[in-house]
C-alpha cells in the first residue's frame, strides 16, 4: 500500500493557499491500494471517493512502511462513500482545530484516522508523522 501527496504549489490558487495557511508543500493527500486505486476525500470530487488516478509529476507517492487491512479500508470508504467535502473542517485544521462532521470529511482527516491518526491534521503534518515514525522513507 501507499500513500501519495499532492504538491499543491503546482495545482490551483485553493491549492496554493493550503500550503501557504500549512507551511507545507502538500495540499492533499491520498491513499493508494496494491491495485492502484486512490482513496481520499476530495474536494474537486466533492468528498469521499475511490477512482484510479494518474500519480504523475505533480504527486510525491511513498511506500507505507507498515502494513493495512485493505479490504477494511474498502468497506470503510464503502459506508461513507456518500460523505461530502468539509470546507470548514479542513480550514480549521489549518489552526489546529478540531470541526468534526457526521457526514462530511477532508482528505487527511480520512487517512490519518485509517492509518490510526488524530483525524484533526493537515496533508503536511501528516506527511511529517509518517516520517518521524518511520512509515514512510523520505
């Protein structure tokens, strides 16, 4: 399993204001199992989602370290598969606030807590726990 991050310097203008309001250089985040499909919640999408995407130039994909029952995951994407994208749950992420939601979630809200996270935290601070605990190599 993987996980890949987006560089949003190179996306859109919503893109670039989450890395500025981040300090990061990654503005989404993404789970991809063996088969190649992508597993996040998106807000070009519209929220939680599964589709195949293309990691070209714009992504930086990491081999998880550490191994996850990915049919779990599939369920879970499963039963909330109709969750809409949470604007200001991901906003107050950016200052460290918690906004929870029954039935909408961003991107590394969803990944942290599959991966066994705190669900409140940006794409950058979790790429940075991924490399402190060593499941990933940077």
């Amino acid at each position: 399993m993987k996980i890949a991050f987006y560089k949003g310097k190179r996306g859109t203008w919503q893109d670039k204001v989450i890395c500025f309001a981040t300090s990061s250089e990654y503005s989404h985040v993404e789970l991809v199992l063996d088969d190649g499909t992508c597993m996040s919640s998106s807000k070009r999408d519209g929220g939680v989602r599964c589709k195949v995407i293309e990691l070209g130039e714009k992504w930086h994909v990491y081999e998880l370290n550490q191994s996850y029952d990915a049919e779990a995951i599939r369920y879970w994407f499963s039963i909330n598969n109709e969750d809409t994208y949470d604007w200001w749950g991901a906003v107050a992420s950016g200052f460290g606030i918690d906004w929870p939601s029954d039935d909408k979630k961003y991107c590394s809200q969803v990944i942290g807590a599959i991966l066994g996270f705190d669900s409140c935290i940006t794409p950058g601070e979790l790429f940075r726990k991924l490399v402190r605990e060593k499941l990933i190599n940077e």
